[in-house]
C-alpha cells in the first residue's frame, strides 16, 4: 500500500538552483543556462536526483568530462528532489562568468 503524498522514485524535484537556493522557471535547462541570481549553471550535478558525494548513480561519464562541467551536456538529468543547497565556492567551475570557457 502506497502513502497517497509519495511520489514516485524518480519523479522530477522542483526546478531550484542548488547553490544558492533559489527556485527557477526553467523546466529542462540547457547546457549554458544559469541561476538568475547566483548565475551558477543549472545543468550540473550538483543539481541532478543522480548525484551523489562519490559520483554519479547511473555511471555516466557525463560527470567526468573532457571538457565543460559535470553534467553539463547529460541526457538523464532530473531535478533533485530535496531542498538541500549545495553551495559552491567561487573557485567552482559552474559559477564561471565567461560563458565562452564553458
């Protein structure tokens, strides 16, 4: 028998920035889209139902890129479904201001 409030496992989390906190309107963000307030990336590990401290779930080698950041270019991302923020600090690859680096 199921709790009628519980989701499903892999149900998408609310669309949230991890770094700073901040709840977002983007649904299914691209490789270069950003947190509006902090400007971190969203498409990154840090806030994917898939990661955790030692690495990615699923084993995908997304989170070990040639170039970009972890997460950046992967097609299995889902929003975290917790509202624990994971803040970054500023030597953090993701919270770049020179879209072209990445």
């Amino acid at each position: 028998m199921t709790d009628a409030n519980q989701r499903p496992p892999f149900d998408p989390g609310e669309p949230m920035c991890r770094n700073c906190g901040v709840k977002t309107s983007i649904v299914d963000p691209g490789p270069h889209d950003r947190c509006e307030e902090c400007k971190a990336h969203l498409r990154h590990c840090r806030n994917c139902m898939f990661r955790t401290l030692s690495g990615c779930l699923l084993h995908l080698k997304y989170r070990w890129p040639s170039s970009g950041l972890p997460g950046q270019d992967c097609p299995r991302f889902i929003w975290r479904d917790d509202d624990v923020a994971d803040g970054l600090d500023g030597a953090d690859p993701a919270t770049a201001e020179d879209e072209g680096t990445w």
